[in-house]
C-alpha cells in the first residue's frame, strides 16, 4: 500500500490505520494529511488507531510529527479507538503524546473537534488542492 | 491483521478497507458487521474502498454478501470512495454490485444512509480534552 485514505468528515478529516506504517508511508501519510487540510480548510484530524495491536516508538512520534503540523496548520489532532494495552505500552515508552487529543471513538473525537453539525461541510476552497480524488 | 477495524458514525457503520482481503478476514468482517448492526441499531454501513486500487471477484461478492445481510438487518450498504478504474473492472467482471448502492465520498454516502443529522446520537458534552473510554 502506498497511500492510507483520508477520509473527510465535516470539518475534520478522518485517518484509520491499520497496517504497520514504515517511513516512506508515514512520510507520504503527513504530506497527505497536510494538503488535504489546507485543501479543505479541515479543523480536525482523527487518527483511529482501533486496528492496531501494537504501537511502537515509531508510530508514537509520527503521531506527534502529525499533531505538530496539524496545530500550525490551526487544526486539532485526536487519536481514537486508542486500545488499552496501546496506552500502557505507550506509557511505558515515554512518549504520552502530549500535544495529542484523544477520544475513545469516532463520534466523541468529532465533538472535540467541535464537528458535530455533519452538514456543515465547506467546499474545497483553498490552494494547493489534492492530487487525489476529491472526497470532499 | 485479524480483524478490520468497524468505526460508529451516527447511525451509520463505516468500514475502510485498505489491504486484500482473503477469505479469513472476510468471514470475521461480515461476522463483525452484522454483530455491529444489531448492536448499535445502525441503518446503513458504509465500506470505505478508496485505498483500493483492484477490486477483484472475491471481494466484489463480498461486497455482495454483507450488502446482502446488512439488508436483512434492516441496513443499506453504501460502497463509498471507488477509484474509475476499480468500478471499470468491476463491470468487465460482470459485478456491477446491484444491491450495494455507491456514493463518491464518505459525506455522500451518510447523506444516502439519511445520517446526516450527526448530533442526533451525541449525547457527550466536554469539549475540553481528555481521554475517555467507554465504547459507544
């Protein structure tokens, strides 16, 4: 796979991992993410990680590469589905994704990201559109 | 991976499918979701294909086959996010999914499964952060 979807959902837009993420993907998913956000004027970005067993050092700072560039980009970064033993492991690591929003599941993540209203979904309107299809 | 992670939106179930499927993970998908819908009273699911770049025979009658339940379920099926060449093989194969319904995004399709209504199921507040748990 060279490419994880992202999906757009109101004003946030929606990533699920379920595949080992290794450089190249991760690199990729960051750049996608970063467009699609200034493409679609995006306010969130949920990352569920319900699929995954395991979360590694690795994947721990992607997720904060993420939310770093999610916050200059003005939008909030919330991990959902996040499974217990991920959070301990996690902890055990060192790495407590601070900087992180978490939720426990997709619709408690689109209230953080202050989403609820579905409809209020916004056109694409901003520069340096998606190559990809427009999902939005 | 074992299991394809089930993601509540509303009244819908949304699945990204994102790697082959063989027939393992397909049996414990349609197992999952039709769990999923009678748990949760969902009315549609909507199964994500945009990370898809083939779709072959197997996963066209899967398609088929959980549309088919989701049916009995009381549930629409909505395949959201194909790729042109994906619905161009799909034809050639003879598998032109009657009975799935398709929408070009995920926004399309919780408008088709009449989930546009997001806030109707939310009955969470804190728009601080936090973890929380408790599966939805």
């Amino acid at each position: 796979m060279d490419r994880i979807p992202i999906l757009k959902l109101g004003r946030a837009l929606l990533v699920s991992i379920q595949v080992d993420i290794h450089d190249r993907l991760a690199k990729a998913l960051e750049e996608d993410l970063s467009e699609r956000i200034v493409a679609t004027g995006a306010r969130g970005v949920m990352i569920d990680i319900s699929g995954l067993e395991i979360v590694d050092s690795f994947m721990g700072r992607m997720l904060d590469n993420i939310a770093a560039v999610s916050r200059l980009l003005d939008a909030d970064t919330v991990v959902v589905g996040m499974r217990p033993a991920v959070a301990i492991t996690l902890v055990e690591l060192g790495l407590s994704l601070t900087g992180v929003k978490t939720a426990l599941n997709v619709e408690r993540g689109m209230t953080l990201i202050g989403s609820g209203q579905y409809e209020e979904i916004e056109g694409d309107d901003a520069p340096g559109g998606g190559d990809e299809r427009d999902e939005g």
